[in-house]
C-alpha cells in the first residue's frame, strides 16, 4: 500500500501541474495522508519522508534549493505519522486523525516557512501566511477525499486495513 500511496505522490502533482492547478491542492501529501490511514506507521512515516525527496530527485518538484523538498519530507513524516497513531488509538475513526494530521500539518509548514523565510532575508509572517492561505484549497480536498477513500476501502471486500481483524 505504502508503494501505490509513494508512486501517487510523485504522480499526482505532474497530473495537478499539467492541467494548472499546481501546488495550491497539495497533491503530494494527499497521497502521504492516505497512507496513514492505510498503512502501519513505520511504512506511513518512511513513505512521508521519501516521497518527496524522491519526487525532487526525478521530477525537479519540490525542488532542493529553495528547500521545499526538506521541508515537505518533515510535513509529510508527521501528518502521515499522525494520522496513523491517532487513526489507531481512536479505535478507528477517522475525523479526530484527519483534522488532527491536518492541523498539524498546516502548523509544521507555517513554522518551518517562517525558518526559511528568515534564512533567505524574506518576511517570515507574511510567508507563513501566503503558505496556509495557499494551501486551503488542499486542506479541503483532503477533508473530503480521505474519508472517502477510506471509507471506500473498508466497504471492499478482500483489502484489509491496519485497524481490521485478519482471523
């Protein structure tokens, strides 16, 4: 699963860019958020950090310099680890892991673009600011997708989540 979620995070944004809609959907971690809810949080956590390094590396997107790559690792590391010890330990519902992974999400960017901002001369608050009002858009594609998909998933029969019994 955390193979299919990492080949769809480095997909998804060339999808999103060809037909214009760009960063401001956050496509990659749509993906690397899904992952949370579907996979262990080892494999969650590693397939957050990887992919968009792996992403720069073949793709040039994120890019490495400014370090959006570095900071998009760290973003997708904790909201797919997050979602995937709260998805478990809420005896799994999805809307407490989600919003939280989200916010969360949303925190680790506006204060890792206020480091950077400060480091390339750049105001911090009004970078920080453009990066959560920019990313809305995704927030609200997340917020509908996962549970979606989620959901989805459970109702198929022969794909079992981290969270099913396996007897």
């Amino acid at each position: 699963m955390s193979a299919v979620m990492a080949a769809l995070g480095i997909t998804l944004p060339m999808v999103f860019h060809m037909v214009g809609l760009g960063s401001k959907f956050l496509p990659m971690l749509l993906p690397i958020l899904l992952n949370g809810f579907l996979s262990l949080l080892p494999w969650a956590a590693l397939t957050g950090a990887l992919v968009p390094v792996a992403s720069g590396l073949l793709t040039g997107m994120p890019p490495f310099y400014p370090p959006i790559a570095l900071v998009m690792s760290i973003e997708g590391t904790l909201m797919a680890a997050a979602a995937a010890v709260i998805y478990r330990f809420s005896k799994p519902r999805i809307w407490p892991a989600l919003v939280a992974a989200v916010v969360l999400d949303r925190m680790v960017s506006a204060g890792l673009m206020w480091l950077m901002a400060g480091k390339f001369g750049l105001p911090p608050a009004v970078i920080s600011a453009a990066s959560l009002i920019q990313g809305l858009p995704g927030v609200a594609l997340q917020l509908v997708v996962v549970p979606l998909a989620v959901c989805g998933l459970r109702a198929r029969k022969g794909i079992l989540l981290p969270d099913e019994d396996r007897s």
